[in-house]
C-alpha cells in the first residue's frame, strides 16, 4: 500500500499553535473556542490523505474517507499543485496530500490496473 500525507510541518506547527493558545485560553473560559482553530487544523494534518492499493484509492479527509475502485477510476487530472481523481461517472474529487510530482506512484500503486481496461467517457 502507499499512502500519502501531508508534509509532518503542518501537525508540528498546529502542535506549537495549540501549545500557545492554550495558554491565553487556560486563563479566561470564554476564549477556550481559540483551541478549537489548531487542534482541527492539527488533526487534519494527521489524518487527511490518499492511501492506494492494488485494489482501490481511499481518500481520507478530515470527517471522513471514501475509497474508489479502479475500474471507477478514468484518471487524473492536474489542476495547478492539485491532483484530481476522475471518475468513471464524470465526478472529480481533490486528492488531499497528492501533488503533480506523486501522480506516477499513484498509477504504479493500482499495479497496472488504470492500464488494463479501456475507459469509457462519463458522457457516453
């Protein structure tokens, strides 16, 4: 399997966020919603990502995580520094962690699955 996260400087720098803010908010109870800001951001950074096998993509975002086939994969698309997937029913879905430069260890990841079946157009 290979996965893909975000780069570990996000969880460290929501880490030392939430080391600082917790100490303004430790001292008055109304300003206890500030630690909310980096612990999401902290645990979006520990969770979110692309986890690829020869059996299927799962896209984990920060709630939730939705894994696709890859005969429901028709490919994907680079949209400036984001990578999206394309489905086989015309939907694209962001990759969270996947950058332009990761694309071929994607496809190599389905073990020559994009390759094997010839994809129909969503519109047809």
């Amino acid at each position: 399997m290979t996965k893909f996260r975000q780069n570990m400087a996000v969880p460290l720098a929501a880490g030392v966020a939430l080391a600082g803010t917790s100490a303004l908010a430790l001292q008055r109870w109304w300003l206890l919603p500030l630690l909310l800001i980096p612990a999401g951001v902290l645990w979006w950074g520990l969770r979110s990502g692309v986890d690829a096998s020869t059996e299927r993509v799962r896209v984990r975002a920060l709630a939730g995580s939705r894994a696709y086939g890859w005969d429901e994969v028709a490919g994907f698309r680079v949209d400036g520094r984001r990578v999206l997937l394309a489905t086989t029913s015309g939907t694209e879905v962001a990759l969270p962690a996947v950058t332009p430069a990761d694309v071929p260890r994607l496809i190599a990841a389905s073990g020559g699955a994009l390759e094997k079946a010839p994809r129909q157009p969503a519109d047809q």
